[in-house]
C-alpha cells in the first residue's frame, strides 16, 4: 500500500473500507477530487431540471383540472376520474411483467 495516497489510508482505518479498491488504487487524490466535483455539477444540474420539469407538470395538470370543472357536469368528471384510476391500478400489473410471462 506504498502508492496509495495518504487520504485514502486515513479513510480506511476510519471504517470506509466499503470503497472500490479499482477507483483507490487507480486515481490519484487531484483525479478523484476533480471526478467527484463533476459528478456534483452534474447532479445538481439534472437536479435543477427535474425540479424544472415537475414544477411546469404540476402548473399544467392544474390548469387541465380547472378547465375539465368548467367545461364539463360533475357527474361526468366523476366517472372520468374512476376509470382513470381502474385503468392505473391495471396498469400496474404491466409493470410486473405480467405481459411479459403470459407472451
């Protein structure tokens, strides 16, 4: 364990032993640091977007709920919303791979 540097050593002998041996042996300290900085960029930018994202579905599916109450009776919304929910808790079974065994 002469080539590795002296931070990976001090990890280990506080208990994060859990780590690759590859990524330990292979990069040196300035590699890693630089690895982990852009990996922290990257997933505070997905982060951001997916946020993003949510924020305008939310805006949207509230603006189509207001309108369906106004265009449409209350009965008909109803029934609408019940088969919506039918049809999801069916749907979950395609996720199962339901589809998949009966092929």
């Amino acid at each position: 364990m002469t080539d590795v540097p002296e931070l990976y050593k001090e990890k280990s002998r506080r208990g994060f032993k859990n780590q690759k041996r590859s990524i330990v042996w292979r990069y040196t300290k300035e590699e890693t640091e630089m690895e982990e900085e852009i990996d922290t960029v990257t997933l505070a930018k997905g982060t951001f977007w997916t946020a993003v994202g949510q924020v305008i579905t939310k805006f949207f599916a509230f603006f189509y709920v207001v309108l369906l109450a106004r265009f449409f009776p209350a009965d008909e919304i109803g029934i609408f919303y019940f088969v919506y929910g039918v049809i999801s808790m069916i749907s979950l079974f395609t996720d199962f791979g339901l589809l998949q065994s009966l092929a």
